[in-house]
C-alpha cells in the first residue's frame, strides 16, 4: 500500500510540475500586433476548445424560458471537474478555452441572479476557474452574454428585468446599458479570491468577449469595447456578433473591421446549420486591416464534416497565418464519479466532443470520435509547433 501511495504520489507531483512548466507562459498579457496574436514579441497561435460549462453547468443545455435552468437543473461542477476538464485540454494539446458560462444572469445559481444583485458563490466558481486555468497553462476568452435565452440567461433576461418586450431595445434601452455594463464592471474589477489578483490584471485571460452570437449593431460593440478598455487597458476585446466576418458581404465585414476599437474578429462554423467553412476567406480582410481573426466554434463532427473534409481544414488553419486560432465546439467531460457528462440536447447529434471518444448519436459512434480527437489533438499540437 505504501508503495501504491509513493508513485500515486509521485505521479501527481509530476503532473502538478508539468502544469507549472506550462503556467510559466502565462506570465505576459496576450497582445495585438498586424493581424497577429502576440506574447512576448512572438507570434501567439492557438487550437482548443469551447469549455462553456465551467462555471455553471446544466445537462439539459436548458432555456430559461422553458422553467429550466433553475437550481435544480442547473450545477457548479465540482473544482475537481474544473481541473479535470483543463487537464483533458492538455492531454489534446489545447491551450485556449472559451468559457461561455461567464456571464450567467436570471437563475438562482447566476453570477447574477437578480437585478443589481451579485451571486458570490457563483462569482467564486469563476476564481476557481481562472486559477485551475492558470495552472494548466491555459488562457481563457471569457464571454460576457448570450444570445439565446439558454439556462445562463443573457440579453433576453436583460430585457425581462426592464420589462422590454421588443428584443431590439436592448441595443439603444439607457437602462439595459447599464445594467450590461453593471455586469461587466463586476467582472473585470473582481479581485481574485483564491490568487489576490484583480482579473483585468490577469494575464490568463485572453480576451474579454462581449457576447455569444449576438446579432448586434457596430455602435454597440463599440460602446462595449470602449467601456470595458477604460476599466481594463491589459485584455484585447473580441467582437460577440459572430456574423460580421463574413467574407461574403465585404462591405459590412470593411465597416466593422474598420472600427479601432475592436481587437478580434471570428465566425462560427456550422453547415447544419448553413454556415460552410470559410476561414481562409473570411480571415483575408480582417488580416490585412491589422485585427485578429479566429474561429470561435466549429462543428467537427459527422453533422459537419467528413474525415477528409474535417482533416482539410485543420490543415489549412495550421498552414494559413491569417487565422489565429480554432476553438471546437465542445468539450465535454466527466463528473464526479468518473462518468461522462450528458449529451445536451434532444437526439444525441449533439456536436458535444468526448475524449477519448464515446457514441452520441447514429453518425457520433465512439470509433469515429476516436479518429477525430487524434486528429484535433496532432491539429493543437501542429498550432503550438509541438510534434503530435
């Protein structure tokens, strides 16, 4: 038994050195410089994963709207679920995680459950985040609101709170404004619980993201950007309409690649849901203004892709320097007792990724998973010049 306990022992020493190895290169903010990521003076390029979940997780990916998402539906993964779901990012050669969960508001369990009320259990699920990150040697893009009235709330509860029924106030509404902005100071002044260290100070956080997928004018991105860069002037910005970068309406993509303001750019792909693959296109204009462009979610998936197809773009992100980064939608991992989180969603074709691998669904089988994830793995290991 002694001997038993000396290498779990050591072996966990081993581990803990190598994320301290890693954690060395979250020392310096991750910066903007003609169209490139930059740390330390060197081109920074990523591959990693849509861990939305961490901060609060809900099996069902409710909607609010559905009397979802309350404190019996929704959970904060344990710290030991955190740490795990980092260290599978590792073992897959990631090192970048976008964290949608950040920005919960309208459930008990929120960062904000009610209006001008704060949650700090909830807010110390986000330290908790922030430091196992570091630990691992991951950066974080954390996403402020959503779209979509899931079980984190966002732009609709905004409005509900005000008594807004017409969904295209929240973008002129004096009050929803502040109330976003309320939120957003909330974060980006937070002193770290655990590390002592404000967030707008830390340098594991990559970028600060305004929303997910909003659908949002340029006058408020802008307004958002200028706001959150007078509160923090360390973190690039990153644009939530995931829409303007789309390279087959070049005049709105030059309107909004043109504003100074606005560090990062992306697109989300999905041919499900008719939005074909188009990096290297959509990446060339935004490049060449000086911004940032990455993938912020893509489907991998049968759904989406083939394996020749799947292995064609990854190639081409490797090889294309216009794109910065990819981040896969999504990372699934495990509980407590060991088991896989649950599918989201009706059906079981949700594009949700588990490593190694296991069957979701008719097209999702376990052996096709397999052969996916080693090709995302050599991807993110290819991106951070590491031989896969």
């Amino acid at each position: 038994m002694k001997l038993i306990t000396g290498i779990l022992a050591a072996l966990l020493a081993l581990n803990n050195a190598t994320w301290a190895e890693d954690s060395a290169i979250i020392k310096s903010f991750v910066t903007r410089s003609n169209g490139k990521l930059v740390v330390d003076g060197k081109t920074f390029r990523f591959s990693g994963a849509n861990l939305d979940w961490l901060v609060l997780a809900n099996d069902e990916f409710a909607h609010l709207g559905n009397n979802l998402g309350t404190a019996t539906n929704s959970y904060y993964p344990s710290r030991w679920m955190i740490d795990d779901a980092f260290a599978t990012l590792v073992k897959m050669n990631g090192t970048v995680a976008r964290v949608w969960s950040v920005g919960c508001q309208g459930s008990p369990l929120s960062v904000q459950p009610e209006p001008g009320k704060f949650n700090e259990r909830a807010l110390q699920q986000v330290d908790y985040v922030l430091d196992s990150a570091k630990r691992h040697g991951i950066r974080l893009v954390m996403t402020l609101c959503d779209n979509w009235d899931f079980y984190t709330g966002g732009r609709q509860q905004f409005l509900k709170w005000r008594g807004i029924t017409d969904h295209s106030k929240f973008w002129v509404d004096p009050g929803c404004k502040a109330d976003y902005k309320a939120y957003v100071a909330t974060l980006v002044n937070r002193t770290n619980s655990l590390t002592g260290v404000a967030y707008k100070d830390d340098p594991t956080i990559l970028c600060w993201e305004s929303a997910n997928e909003f659908v949002s004018p340029p006058e408020w991105e802008r307004e958002m950007a200028v706001y959150i860069k007078s509160l923090d002037p360390n973190h690039l910005f990153m644009v939530g309409n995931s829409d303007v970068a789309d390279s087959r309406h070049a005049d709105v993509q030059k309107r909004w690649i043109a504003i100074p303001e606005f560090d990062i750019l992306q697109r989300h792909y999905y041919r499900v849901h008719g939005l074909p693959w188009a990096a290297a296109k959509d990446a060339e204009a935004v490049a060449a203004a000086g911004k940032v462009f990455i993938i912020g979610e893509y489907g991998w998936d049968g759904q989406n892709a083939t394996i020749e197809e799947l292995k064609g773009w990854l190639k081409e992100v490797e090889t294309n320097t216009t794109v910065s980064g990819d981040l896969l939608w999504a990372l699934r991992g495990r509980k407590d007792n060991g088991d896989f989180m649950a599918v989201p969603g009706a059906g079981g074709e949700w594009w949700a990724l588990y490593y190694p691998g296991r069957t979701t669904g008719s097209l999702n089988t376990e052996k096709d998973m397999k052969v996916r994830v080693r090709m995302l793995s050599d991807h993110a290991a290819a991106m951070k010049k590491k031989t896969p």
